[in-house]
C-alpha cells in the first residue's frame, strides 16, 4: 500500500521547499541576511532565522510570493550561464546598462526584481 500526501500537506511541503531553496540561493550568491530580508519583504533577524531552519514562509504571503520570483530569477540565471556560481555572483553585482544598475540592487524592489527576471528570460530566449 502507498501513502500519498494528502492535499492539505502540500502548502506544508511547498514551504518547507520553497524555504530551503532560499536559503541555498542566499548562500550560492553570498546574500546578508539584510539583502534577503529586503528582497523577501523581512527584517534581517527573520532573514536569518530561516536561513537556519527556525523560520518557514508561508503559502500566500508576500514573502512567498517574492521567494517564488527569487527562485525564478536563480532558475533563470542559472540555466544562462552554465550553473556557473561565480559568474551569477558577478552578473548580478554589476552594472548592467539594459538594466540601468546593477541587478543585485534592482532586484531589493518588486519592480526590480521581475523586471530582472523578465529580462534574464529574455536573454535564455534568444535565437
């Protein structure tokens, strides 16, 4: 007999992965816990406490829905350049003239942040 999750599970699990995957990209992109606090919507020392576990984002809130675009914006980014840590590391701290800044910055905004990821999936796009 297999156990399947029942519907009620999956906000649960949605978070428990949605909150890990923030956390990993924080650390792939070396994000104080200041900066992902401000991409998320969070104070710093909330930041923190869900890097280490304590503190889980919830389905439906702004938070969630803002981490749901970070992990697009890493997605992206990511598949562009190869999973080459480094060069999204440098990608994002510098300036980016299509852009007008530099998108570690830009993305601090929710404007910034999707502009950022519409126009990283617009590179991908490329014939």
């Amino acid at each position: 007999m297999t156990l399947t999750a029942l519907p009620h599970d999956r906000p649960a699990k949605a978070s428990k992965v949605l909150t890990e995957a923030v956390s990993r990209i924080a650390d792939i992109w070396q994000l104080p816990n200041a900066k992902l606090g401000a991409i998320l919507g969070l104070s710093g020392p909330t930041a923190s406490r869900l890097r280490s576990g304590s503190y889980a984002l919830e389905p439906g809130s702004k938070p969630f829905e803002l981490a749901q675009h970070l992990l697009r914006l890493f997605r992206s980014l990511d598949s562009w350049l190869g999973q080459d840590d480094e060069s999204a590391r440098s990608w994002l701290a510098t300036r980016n003239l299509d852009l007008d800044g530099r998108p570690i910055d830009l993305v601090l905004t929710i404007r910034g942040l999707l502009r950022t990821s519409d126009y990283v999936d617009a590179l991908r796009a490329r014939v």
